[in-house]
C-alpha cells in the first residue's frame, strides 16, 4: 500500500492505494469522529462492493442510501435523496458520510456532507479511475445545472480517500479509458516524463495491468495533492487542473448529461485546447499529433461531436467558474508538460477551433 498526503494544515489527509483496502477497518477507523455512519452508494456499486465495506465500518451504526447511477442523475433533486436518509436516520452533525462510488456518487455525497447541517466529515471510497485519479481528491464537491455542468456545489474535503485498485477489476473498458483522460491531463500540465511514459505504457494501461495501473493512480495522486496543498480554493495553480474542462463541461452540458462520458469530452477539450496552442503559436504541429495519438490510442475520442455546433458550445462555455468579466479563462500549453492559465487570445480565434 502507498499513502499519499494531501497537506492542508487542519484539512490535511491521506490516501490510502493499495489492493484489498476495501474491509481494512483499521484504514478508516481513525477517521470516524462518533458512531453514526451514513454509506452512499449506486445502484451499480453497491451490489458489488457494499457488503466489503459495511464489514470495514462493522463497529459503527451504519445507514445506506442507493442512489441511480449515472451522470444524468447528478442533480438536486436526487440529491435530496441523501438528505432524506440523513434525516430520517436522526443522524447528528457529527455523522460521518461515505462516498463509495464514482465520481457522480463522490462529488453528490461530498456536496451533501458539505451542506447537512453546515458541514459534516466524509470519506471518499472511489470505484472508478477516473474518480481515483481525480474527482475523490481536492474537496471539490457540487451537482451539475441544466444550463451548466458542477456550477451548484462546495469546497470539502474528505477525511481521507481509500483506492482499492482491485475494484478496477469490475470497470468496463469505456468507464477506463474515460479515467485514463484525466491521468493524461497530469502529464499534459505539468510532468513531460510522465506523458512520454504513458505513450509507452498504454498498452499495458489498457490491458489493466496491476502495476502500471498502480503507477499511474499514484503518480496522478501525486500531482493532484501537490497542486491542491499549494491552492485549495482554486485562485491560482490550481486551475491548472481543469486542462480541457471548460470545452468539455460545455460538450457534456450541450449533449445532455451522461450521453458522452465526463473523459470522453474532457479528451476532446484537451485537444482544442491543443490546437488553441498550436494556433497561438505555443505548441508546434508534432506535439499536437502526440496528443491526438495518445488518446485515441486510450480508445478517446478526440472530435467535437457532430450535433454540436460553434455557437452552442461557445455560449455554453460562458457558464463556467473560470469566466471572469465575460472573459473565458482557458488552460492552455505552452508545451507538454508546461500549462498556463490564461485569456491572452482573440475570440476569432478561439471560433477557429471551434469550427474546425
């Protein structure tokens, strides 16, 4: 097992990645403040990986809620589905909720901890890459809007974040290339190595095998942990961390949530934002076709969809976090493994690649 740390004074916490750490009780007790425990869960996960975990938290009251997988199902409404539970359970605010899913379940159950009564603690127990290699890490928590994708939500960060890589095992082969995106977005911002590793090591990525996938869950860990110690509220680095969010929380909002997978549009953004650099003349030619190469290889897509056109997506990327007097803030590269965050470019040109 390998821990990481995630250093935020008072807020600081581990990570915890090993294999069979799902029932280790002895990982989460430290973290369990009093004895009310409220596990969330989806229809998908929990008949998987509930019963593990509840035998982790055996010497505490556990309460579960199931919420319908999928992302179109991250919002309000069924969010109260998890404040229902907690009320009616007479959970106190000492109550520690557990987040044992993806990334939907993750960024809903660490929405609802942030809110019930003002603030309880959570655990994050992610099922999936992509929400191992990212969405469990950083605090941020949130449900998505019909007119924008994460725009309703909280900073909070969990207890600590426990990544039994073995519930990769159960991961179909489009739910893994979709977290492989993110881990490609790490070596695309900051760490040139790590991206010329992932060019040689893709076929063993894909095929699951364990000590690559380790590797990688670690390494993307690491850079995550590094970048939110240094800036947990977002004002700087930290933005960083949303290479290929802004063209791709508007491709998942424009398509309708859940039809294109959260990685699925955040490879398609990360390649305009490619072409934006190559366009501002920050990226040359072979460096975007690296790109484009990897993550096709990663079965990603890496075209704007069809039945999106120019102005839809561009109206819809004016709703988003990093939009600032009207301006939109996109992280771009200066090279591979070199992002900056910026808005030194003409809206012509960022037409451009919207229209290619």
């Amino acid at each position: 097992m390998k821990t990481l740390q995630v250093n935020l004074a008072e807020r600081s916490y581990p990570i915890f990645i090993g294999r069979d750490l799902l029932q280790q009780a002895a990982l989460v007790e430290p973290y369990v403040k009093a004895q009310q425990v409220m596990i969330v869960s989806n229809e998908t996960v929990a008949p998987l990986y509930l019963s593990a975990v509840k035998t982790a938290f055996a010497q505490f009251h556990t309460r579960t809620v199931i919420l319908p997988d999928g992302e179109t199902y991250k919002n309000l409404s069924v969010l109260n589905q998890i404040f229902d539970a907690l009320l009616e359970a007479h959970c106190d605010r000492h109550t520690t909720v557990v987040a044992l899913g993806g990334g939907v379940v993750g960024d809903m159950a660490g929405f609802a901890a942030a809110c019930y009564q003002r603030g309880v603690p959570f655990i994050q127990i992610p099922t999936t890459l992509l929400a191992q290699v990212d969405s469990s890490v950083g605090g941020k928590t949130g449900v998505n809007h019909s007119l924008g994708k994460n725009m309703i939500g909280a900073f909070h960060q969990p207890q600590a974040v426990v990544i039994d890589t073995n519930t990769l095992n159960t991961l179909d082969d489009r739910q893994l290339s979709a977290g492989l995106a993110e881990v490609v977005k790490y070596g695309l911002i900051r760490d040139a190595a790590f991206f010329a590793w992932l060019e040689r090591m893709y076929p063993a990525l894909l095929q699951r095998d364990p000590k690559a996938l380790a590797y990688a869950i670690e390494r993307s860990c690491q850079c995550k942990a590094d970048i939110v110690s240094q800036d947990e509220w977002e004002g700087g680095v930290r933005a960083l961390l949303n290479l290929g969010h802004t063209f791709g929380h508007a491709i998942e909002t424009g398509m309708g949530y859940g039809r294109v997978l959260h990685g699925e549009a955040i490879a398609i953004g990360m390649c305009l934002a490619a072409q934006m650099s190559v366009g501002l003349g920050w990226v040359g030619a072979e460096d975007l076709s690296r790109i484009e190469n990897l993550l096709k290889a990663l079965r990603l897509p890496t075209q704007m969809p069809a039945e999106l056109n120019s102005p839809r997506v561009l109206n819809l990327m004016k709703v988003d976090k990093k939009v600032r007097q009207g301006r939109i803030y996109l992280v771009l590269l200066k090279a591979i493994g070199d992002g900056i965050i910026t808005d030194d470019y003409e809206i012509t040109q960022l037409k451009q690649v919207l229209n290619a």
